[in-house]
C-alpha cells in the first residue's frame, strides 16, 4: 500500500484540513504473502482506476484514528482497494449552524477532489462508504442522500438518531454548535424521514452492526424496525460488545469481506 498523509485547502470549510490516503501498489511486503498483486491491486496503465472505501471517524477522533486503532492497511491490501479517511471534527457531518461546512465539504468536494488527484474508479459499483459511531451516521446519511452513488454503506454502532444523544455527548455545546435551533426532522440529517421515503430498490446495500452492550445499541434496533417496516434490505448484526476498538477491528474486516467488489 502507497499511505498518504494530505493537507490541502477546503473552499467549501474555507481552510486547510488533512486526510490519510490509501492506495494499492501491485508489489507486496515481507509479510504479506504477495497480498497485493493476488487481488490485482493497482489499476492498469489507462485503466479505470481502483474500486474506493471512504471511512469515517467518531465523534472524538480524527482522519489518523482507523490506523492507529486497527490494522486497516493490512486490510484493505489484501482486498486491492483504495481507502480515504477525511477529516471532520465533531461535526456529525452536516453544515453547521455555526461553524464549517462538513456536509457540503464531505459529500460534493471530497469526492471531486479525490476523483480528481487519485487513480480510484468513480463508478457507483466501485463506491464505498463505512464509519462508526458519528461516522456510522455519516455513511447512512451519505447512502440515503446519494444512493446513486455508492454500492454499499456500512454503520459500525452508528449514532443513527442525533436528535436522542445523550447529554454526556453534547461537552463543547455540540447540539447547539451544530443544529442550532434547527429541528433535523425532515432534513438530510433525518435518517429515519429519509429510510420512510427512500425507494428500497434503488438504495445501495447496507450493513449495520452494533454491540449489544453499546450506548448506542436503541438507535440500531429503531434503525433496524425502520428498515423492516420499509422493506428494506439490511444485512445486520447485533452481537456481544461495546463501544470499543476490539469491536470495531473485527467489524471493519468483515465489511470488507462483505463489500460487493467486483473481480
């Protein structure tokens, strides 16, 4: 894997801001059993370029966390795919009330950006998105907004219900910082109005996995009733943890086993 740490300039946060950059190289490390090159890694020269996962941080981290809590490089090597890790702050990934515009930034530039700088395919059935907790929320809103724009989306004990966070989140006037007085209902942060509303043949696949022993764990199951009420198709897991790193390295490897690449 080529590994890059970026910083450029944002129009739409009107600042610089970071990035960390995965990309497949078709030659492998001691260690890796030739990983790289038995998945194709790499596109060819004039080729359409690699298939991309854009992966999402919590509420508390930053655009380095997935690597340095998980073996993600490992990971996404032996699958031949491309990762971004963007940066947002604490941000929930929508344009603030006061403050930046992480929305815009995070689902018009971003892309754009990295279609324009990177050897990654900008097919819909080569597009990926998948975060935990407050990017958990970031890649189902993106999915619900966007769907003719990812193949797949996956939660990892996402906070699917901004609106019921517990207080002991909101240190920093997050809700306030955020959303103002400005009630989501309705909005492109309105998971559950735009799962009501949304055609379940065109949405992208979605995979939901949570702790049963994580805070969060009454946001997945309304998300997961939702679904079904809906009919829409969910592959979901609900399974012993918290909302720990231990369940997130585990997670993160079985959404690429369940990533529908091609080839």
């Amino acid at each position: 894997m080529i590994r890059m740490r970026t910083d450029f300039f944002a129009e739409s946060l009107g600042m610089g801001t970071s990035m960390v950059v995965l990309m497949p190289q078709a030659a492998a490390g001691i260690g890796m059993g030739g990983a790289d090159a038995a998945a194709g890694a790499g596109a060819p020269e004039g080729g359409p370029g690699v298939p991309v996962l854009y992966l999402l941080h919590g509420l508390s981290d930053d655009c380095t966390i997935w690597e340095r809590r998980t073996s993600i490089e490992r990971y996404a090597t032996e699958k031949g795919i491309a990762v971004v890790m963007p940066e947002v702050r604490r941000s929930f990934y929508t344009d603030e009330a006061v403050g930046e515009q992480y929305w815009t930034f995070i689902a018009e530039e971003l892309p754009q950006l990295i279609a324009r700088t990177f050897r990654i395919s900008t097919a819909r059935e080569d597009t990926f998105v998948a975060g935990l907790s407050m990017g958990g929320f970031g890649a189902f809103k993106l999915a619900l907004n966007h769907p003719d724009r990812f193949a797949a989306a996956a939660s990892l004990s996402g906070a699917l219900d901004p609106s019921s966070l517990s207080l002991e989140l909101n240190t920093g006037h997050l809700a306030e910082r955020v959303w103002g007085d400005r009630d989501i209902a309705g909005t492109t942060d309105d998971l559950f109005g735009l799962l009501e509303q949304a055609d379940p043949a065109t949405l992208p696949a979605l995979f939901l996995d949570c702790g049963t022993e994580d805070q969060l764990l009454d946001h997945n199951r309304r998300f997961l009733t939702a679904a079904e009420q809906r009919g829409v198709e969910l592959t979901s897991r609900l399974r012993p943890g918290a909302h720990t790193w231990d369940f997130w390295d585990q997670s993160i490897q079985d959404v690429l086993d369940w990533l529908p690449l091609r080839g």
